[in-house]
C-alpha cells in the first residue's frame, strides 16, 4: 500500500499496478539449473533459483543509472538463457570483458562454435576486424545491390572517421580529407589484393601520393582510374587543390584522424587484418563479444561502426537467403546503449528488425542520455518501438516523470473533497529498493517485480578457465602506388617483347 493511501480516507477511481502473478503467467519459467532452456529474453522475475523471462520477439529497454542493478539483474541471466537456449547474440561488454567471462563456461556447455571476440580494451586479446574489408568486397561484387550496400558502409565509416567537424570549425578540411581517403579505398578495390585493403595501405598511399607535388597520384587516377567513376571524381579535389598551402592543409587534416585512429601497434594490427567472416553471421549459434574499457569512451564509435556493419550485413543476407527473416533468433544485448553513436542505423534497427526475427535490449541510464545521443527524434522512435520497459533506478528527472505518468494516477476522496495522486511518484521511483524493478510489460499494467542478482543463480554450470582469442603479431601487407606503378610498366615491357 503506498503511503498516499494511509494518509487518505477511501480509494474512489483510477489505475491500478498490474496483478504481477497474472502478467508472469504470460512468460515462461525456467529453472536456473537447466542445462538446456526452452526460452530465453528480458527478466521478469527471479529468486536465483528460478526466473520468468519474456520469450516473445519484442524489443526491450532497460533504464537504470550506476549501482541499480542492471547488469547483475537483467544482462547477466539474459545472456545466459540466450545462451543456454541456443540462440545466436551480440552484446556489448563495457566493463573489458566480464560478460565474456561470465559467458566462456556456458558457450563451452551449449557447443557454440562461432564465436568472435572484439576486444577494444586490450587488442592484442581478441579477434581482428578490418573495417574496410566487408565495403570492399561488396564494391567489388557484380550485384548493383551489393555495390550500394559496400558504398553505403563506406561512407558510414568515412562519417564515423571525419564527420565530427569541431564546433565553429571550417567543414571545408574534413570534407577534403575525406575525398582523399575515398580516392585511395576506390583505387584499393579496382586494382589491389583484397588482404592489401586496409587503413595502413591508405596512409601509405597517401604518404607517396603528396610527394613530387602530388604526380605520381595523378599519374595512377589518370592512367588506372575510369573518368568519372566516384575514385577519380574524388581524387580531383587533392589534385586541383593549391600546391602552395591548401593542400598540405588536407594533408595534415587527412593524416591527424587516421594517424588517431591507428595509435598504437595493437590497434593496427587489429584494424588491418580480418577474422570476422560475415557471410556466416546468420548461422546457428554465433556468438560476438565487443569487448570495451570502462576507462575510456575512445573506442565506443569503433564499436558503433562493427554493430552498423552487422546489422547491415546481417539484414542482407536474410533477404537473401531466408525470405526476409531469420530461421534462427539474433539477440543484440547492448549495454551502454545512450554511449553509442548509431545515427539513423538505430531507429531502423528498431523499427524494422523484429519483422526478421532479431531482437533488441538496450540498456540506457535515463531518458535524457538517449535524447542527448540521437536527438528527440530519433530517441522517440527507440523508445516508442521498444513494448517491454524495465525501470530500477535513476535521478533524472523527466525519466521519473515519464514512468510516473505511465503508470497512471488513483483518485481518492478526502475531507470536502476529491484528490488525485500518481500511482508511482517520482519519489518513490528514486527510492525504488536494490532488487526491485518496475516493469511495463507489453499491454499489460505496469507492475513492480523482484530480480535476483546473478550472484545468487544456482545454474550448476562447470568452470572453465577463460580463453581469450590471440591477436597475430604480423604486419599487413601493405599496397603501395609506386610498386603498382612498376610492376604496371614491367608488365607492359614483357607484352611488348613477347610481341616482338
């Protein structure tokens, strides 16, 4: 009984919380030490020894600031029914590797196989992923469609690189640099070997492209380049540009943010080499872990850019392949979802994957950290496409009040009158106890639950001690515009001497 109702005389009307036995029946329940579980999903209730979970294909947002409870809760004993359901998943992990290691055992348990480990806190720990690769090989496809695919991921990854001009700054310089690095990456994919395309290759190339006032850049695009195809179009803006001051000035623009991007040997090695195989990221039971320090934001649009790929590989082959929907559930756990930077690519995501059978949990502070992040707009489509809420602490303000209001108002009658009260105020929301969740579940009533933290599952798994992938210490080859350039004109000298 909240303490409006021991302060007043008789309930007349109004809302009601929803009979939580009622709206539990509608999951499943599950025995945390089943080794195979019938269904997986969003927590609704849990004591350690047994949970219910929403097993249907709506998205869910979870909402709690630091120290509630979220990632003990919720994300712990979701990833684990999703793993012990079979299910393939994406997660992102923002405390280095803890879900990760929590998952190890299981994924040994259930027989996972594809299983790929992005680990941008330590690189050398993990799985290499060349962001680059997949545009390339899809640029280089006959299919018109898959071309404007590559393309599309390309110019993702060239706004993820250049398209944060500083406040007051020219746009002039970054929207330079990023025609250079579009003449290089075009070149790359009409006349280099595919393991040659990556970002070290494109420094180089630029590095031998200013040389010499820029003539052996022309010389390539003039001679290996069609007019008019986007690569030359691009490399016109280097090539025009004033020898004296402007150029140099895209130079130092263009060089700045790559060189950023490829700080340090592990990263490189990371960035320019692939394991991920995207053609099979739509198979049974895949598994990939984004591994993210706590300590630093640096590495968050990195992660952003691998999960825009994915969800974008992921959509085309199950257009391909599957009719337009999976055959095998993909669940994206996104922790720290309000520090991503998604752009449009998460408003489609949730409006358009439940219709192929991929789900969507992200966890967020509060409301305003995801209007902050994608503006009103696009935060608005999130929040209005996800049906499941889970609400366990915050301080912000219009968060409160927008569950307050959600939940509805009791009228109650009192000495010469009537008074209305909320059902939740936003007092009681901050004082919502560790362990207690309010969840709007679907149509039903908001009702008030109990979560378990993980710590107390009994789920009778093995320990296993954790295994992370090893990064190769081997430098990629690199392309280089002078080797292509004599190995062109030797190949031109051996067919003129064969012919004569």
């Amino acid at each position: 009984m909240s303490h409006y109702e021991e302060s007043l005389n008789a309930y007349v009307l109004g809302d009601r919380m929803g009979d939580k036995d009622r709206i539990l029946a509608q999951g499943v329940r599950l025995s945390a030490d089943q080794r195979h579980y019938p269904a997986c999903g969003a927590v609704l209730w849990s004591d350690g020894r047994e949970m219910v979970v929403d097993d249907g294909d709506a998205h869910t947002l979870i909402v709690s600031g630091t120290g509630g409870g979220k990632t003990e809760s919720e994300v712990k004993p979701m990833l684990v029914s999703a793993i012990r359901r079979g299910e393939s998943l994406l997660v992102t992990d923002t405390k280095s590797g803890e879900l990760y290691r929590l998952a190890f055992p299981y994924l040994l348990e259930q027989g996972y196989k594809t299983v790929y480990v992005l680990n941008f806190a330590q690189p050398h720990l993990g799985h290499r992923w060349n962001p680059l690769a997949l545009p390339a090989r899809l640029l280089s496809s006959d299919d018109l469609s898959d071309q404007d695919t590559g393309a599309e991921m390309f110019s993702d990854f060239l706004e993820f690189l250049f398209g944060h001009t500083a406040k007051n700054a020219d746009p002039f310089w970054d929207e330079s640099a990023k025609d250079i690095a579009t003449s290089h990456f075009y070149f790359l994919v009409r006349n280099a070997p595919q393991e040659t395309i990556h970002l070290s290759s494109i420094i180089r190339m630029h590095a031998e492209a200013k040389e010499n006032d820029g003539f052996l850049y022309e010389k390539a695009f003039r001679h290996f380049m069609e007019p008019g195809s986007v690569g030359a179009n691009a490399a016109a803006t280097r090539i025009t540009a004033p020898k004296s001051n402007t150029a140099p000035s895209m130079d130092a623009v263009f060089f700045s943010k790559l060189n950023k991007l490829l700080a340090s040997e592990a990263r490189m090695r990371m960035l320019c080499g692939n394991d991920v195989d995207f053609n099979t990221i739509d198979g049974e039971k895949v598994a990939i872990f984004l591994l993210l320090p706590d300590s630093s934001d640096a590495w968050n649009f990195h992660a952003s850019l691998f999960i825009q790929q994915f969800y974008q590989q992921l959509c085309r082959l199950c257009t391909l392949r599957h009719g337009g929907r999976l055959p095998h559930r993909f669940n994206l756990i996104l922790e720290e979802f309000g520090n991503l930077s998604l752009g449009s690519t998460a408003g489609a995501m949730f409006a358009t994957a439940r219709s192929r059978n991929i789900r969507l949990t992200a966890v967020i502070q509060n409301f305003g950290q995801l209007v902050q992040r994608y503006g009103q707009e696009l935060a608005d489509t999130i929040r209005y496409n996800t049906p499941n809420w889970i609400y366990m602490y915050t301080r912000e303000l219009d968060t409160l009040e927008t569950f307050s209001k959600l939940c509805g108002t009791r009228t109650y009658a009192v000495e010469g009158g009537m008074v209305t009260r909320p059902l939740a105020s936003t007092s009681q929301l901050q004082q919502l106890p560790l362990g207690k969740a309010l969840i709007l579940y679907g149509r039903n009533p908001p009702f008030l639950t109990e979560l378990a933290p993980f710590s107390a599952f009994q789920t009778g798994v093995q320990p296993y001690p954790v295994v992370f992938p090893r990064c190769p210490v081997q430098t990629p080859p690199l392309f280089s515009y002078q080797a292509f350039m004599e190995q062109q004109e030797k190949s031109r000298r051996n067919s003129r001497s064969k012919l004569a």
